[in-house]
C-alpha cells in the first residue's frame, strides 16, 4: 500500500455504544453527551427525550480534516435504525457531510442502521450515491452455537442489493481501500498471529450448501480502519476486535511500519467467553505504547477493569454521545 495520507485533526463522535456515561470526569481529549450538548445548544431540557440512548452495538462518526478541508466516515451503524436515528438527531448529525459507509463486519449489532443511514445521507445528498464498503463474507447467516447444541440465530446484514436499492454503491471487496483521497485506510483480512486471540468461540455460519451450518469463530469478513494523525500518529478503529486486538494492532503497524501507533478505539471482546484471553490481551497491548485507548461495546466491564489497572490515564472509555477530538 502506499502511504496513508497525514490529517491535521481527528474527531470521533460515538452514535451508539452499550453505556451512556455523562457523568464520569473526562480527558481533555473528550467530552460527554451532556456537556457536547450543552456547548452546542441541544439540550434544553435535562430528560429522556432530550438525551442518547445506549444499546449493544456500535456506530462512531468519523472526521478527519486535512487543511480546510474535512472528510466523515460513519463507520457502522448500531444494531437498529430507530436507536441510529434518535441518537443522529439528539447529537445533530449533518448526514450531507458523511461521505462514505464502512460496515466492519457481517453482525447484527453494527449493520441493523445500515439501510436508513444510507438512504438518510443518500437524500441529504440530492440523491447522490452512498459509498458503502463491505466484504463479501459479511453476508453468509450466522448463529451462535449454545452449550446444549441449540442455535440462536443472528439477523442478517442487508445485502448488496438491497443496499443498492437504498442509494449505495457497494464497494464489496475483500482488498484494503483507501478512502476519501487517502486520509482513511480500510483494512483487508487481518491475519491471525497471536496463539491465544482464537476468535468468537461457538459462532457458526451456514455452509454454501444452503443447509448446514460450520464453524466461523475466524470471521475472517472483519476489517479495521486507520487514521494517521500528524505528529500523532496511527489511531486505529475495531469495531469488534473478533480478530483479537493485539493482531489487528500489529497488522496496523505492519501495514505502514513508518507511522508509529498513537491509539484505538472500538470494542475489544473480551467479555463473555473471551474474558479467559484478558491477561495475555492487556500484557501484549503495552509494547505498542498506545497514548490513547478508548474500548467500548463489547469491551466488558473485566476487561476494562483491567485496562485501567495498566494503562491509567490513558484510557479513555467509550459511551453514547462521546466526542474525542485528536
């Protein structure tokens, strides 16, 4: 790949996350709902309806700035339209602004916004068509596999049909892609290093047979995005980390070995039946000299529990509504 274009300025503002956290002391880094909402004038009222709603999923806007100008990614879109759309408009969301859709990977929790996101920036944008970059083993059905044998099933993403439909062009590739003139680099499969990052254990997927199901605790459809800010450097976005975030950090620094790593931010999953891989997970992080983390999502609270024991004031957790500015 060639070399990812630096930004002047990074801004993160989080759509949906599974907590909403306004009263915890912040970084100078970031600001919570309340007080971004206070600063803009869009909170005229402290209650319910004038505030975020959290739920199990993940969207993050991001926007870089390269001079005068400014570039947006919305990077997943939370696991339903009504949560995206409430949040969107509480936190005032410019969807004309939004040039491009990044879907992480094929899961109900991060794709469920995908359809309304796209057609509300397809219409912001006098119709135009929505980039929209997948993968295409993100659309296979997907289950996890119970202890007793019995399958609970995962909706699906849309396909690219019917993203097409809502005013996207599908870029569905399993290549990396640079984004808006290189200042986004969208990763390609990660690979698998670390003999403890072993994936989602029990996920399953339906076989091309149409039939039967088969192991795919891999989800090899999982990419990242990052972002290289001057005299910073690389800030790289996991939605979910299934590929294990040490390995999605060493391909980051593997892929532009020039740029050194400056932060994350995403879920982690280690929570649930990963929590047995948190020890190794926070030990192998340090040699990365991360100045920033900021895990949310499926993260789990062990996790960041431990994080924090580490890393102290550089970590800084995700919630609804949260904007860091780097």
């Amino acid at each position: 790949m060639s070399d990812i274009l630096p930004v002047d300025q990074l801004e993160v503002l989080v759509l949906v996350d599974n907590v909403t956290d306004s009263l915890s002391a912040n970084s100078p880094v970031a600001i919570s709902e309340w007080s971004g909402l206070l600063t803009a004038g869009r909170l005229p009222l402290l209650s319910g309806r004038c505030t975020c709603c959290a739920h199990h999923g993940l969207s993050l806007l991001i926007t870089v700035r390269v001079g005068n100008v400014a570039h947006t990614v919305l990077f997943d879109t939370g696991p339903e339209a009504s949560t995206f759309l409430r949040n969107a408009e509480i936190l005032g969301v410019d969807f004309a602004a939004i040039d491009s859709v990044v879907l992480s990977h094929g899961h109900w929790d991060h794709g469920g916004g995908l359809v309304v996101a796209i057609e509300k920036i397809s219409k912001a944008r006098n119709g135009q068509k929505v980039e929209c970059f997948t993968h295409p083993g993100m659309f296979a059905e997907r289950a996890l596999q119970r202890p007793n044998g019995e399958l609970l099933k995962f909706e699906s993403v849309p396909d690219p049909d019917v993203l097409a439909q809502a005013g996207a062009n599908v870029v569905n590739t399993r290549a990396p892609q640079f984004i808006a003139e290189g200042a986004f680099y969208l990763s390609g499969e990660i690979p698998r290093g670390t003999s403890y990052e072993t994936g989602f254990p029990g996920h399953v997927r339906r076989s091309d047979d149409g039939q039967s199901w088969e192991p795919d605790p891999l989800i090899m459809d999982e990419r990242f995005i990052s972002v290289y800010v001057k005299d910073k450097g690389q800030i790289v976005f996991s939605a979910c980390s299934h590929a294990g975030i040490v390995n999605v950090l060493t391909h980051a620094r593997s892929v532009f070995p020039s740029v050194p790593l400056y932060g994350v931010m995403g879920g982690l999953h280690l929570s649930g039946a990963t929590e047995k891989v948190i020890p190794e997970t926070v030990a192998d992080l340090q040699q990365f000299g991360l100045k920033l983390l900021a895990p949310g999502h499926c993260t789990g609270w062990r996790a960041m529990s431990a994080l924090a024991r580490v890393f102290g004031d550089e970590l800084v957790p995700s919630a609804v509504g949260k904007r860091y500015t780097v």
